[in-house]
C-alpha cells in the first residue's frame, strides 16, 4: 500500500482516479473534494494549512513594513492569484502582521510538544 501527505499535487492522480483521499489537514472541507472529511472530523485535532510568511529583520522601519504589507495585501486579493490558487484547492487565509506573529508563535509551540512526545517515544520515556 502506498501513501502520500503532500500538498495538493496530488490532485491530478485523484482526478484521474489513480489515488484515493483519505482526509485532508484544512480547516474546512475542500471544494474540489467535498466528500473527504478534515483531520479534525475523523477525531484527530490536526488542522496545517501550508502557511506561507513573509517575514523580515525585527527592527525593520514600520513605514516599510506598511508598505510591503500593502502591496502583498493587493497580490492576495488578486483575481488571477485566486485562480491559480483554487487550480491547487489552496484557500487564503490573511492575518495581519500581529496577528501571523501570534499563529507563527503558537504554532512553534504546538510544533515544540509534538517534538518532545516523539522524543519521549523514542527514548521510552512516559
């Protein structure tokens, strides 16, 4: 039995009917396969979503900051980025600067413990 857990360059082999989704790590069910229920609804309390920040050197002058933060701001709401976006079953989820660093932060966490149970597995520590 093979598998994958990869973006969603697997979706020409499901279409194609070469692979069958079992599940898949959003929030929300897929529009292109709204049949295939989430982590979360099969009991496992997983949601990555593949984020994607853009980041810079922490004493970067907060003009500049607004002024990237603008022009990204734009691109995300672009009408051909959208599509290419939905060609890959890829949704956007904008966070504004304080509030990536707070999803950024609390993910490193939730990474950080993941990491230590496997630790513990490996070592055979309870």
């Amino acid at each position: 039995m093979d598998s994958v857990s990869d973006s969603t360059s697997w979706g020409p082999l499901v279409d194609a009917g070469k692979f069958r989704l079992l599940t898949i790590y959003t929030p929300s069910r897929s529009a292109r396969y709204p049949s295939v229920p989430t982590l979360k609804e099969l009991g496992i309390d997983i949601v990555f979503p593949s984020p994607l920040e853009i980041m810079g050197p922490k004493a970067l002058p907060q003009p500049i900051v607004q002024k990237l933060h603008d022009a990204i701001k734009k691109s995300l709401d672009d009408p051909e980025y959208q599509a290419v976006l939905k060609s890959y079953d890829m949704q956007t989820t904008y966070l504004n600067s304080e509030d990536c660093d707070k999803a950024v932060r609390a993910e490193s966490e939730k990474l950080k413990e993941i990491v230590q149970k496997l630790e513990c597995i490996r070592n055979n520590i309870p």
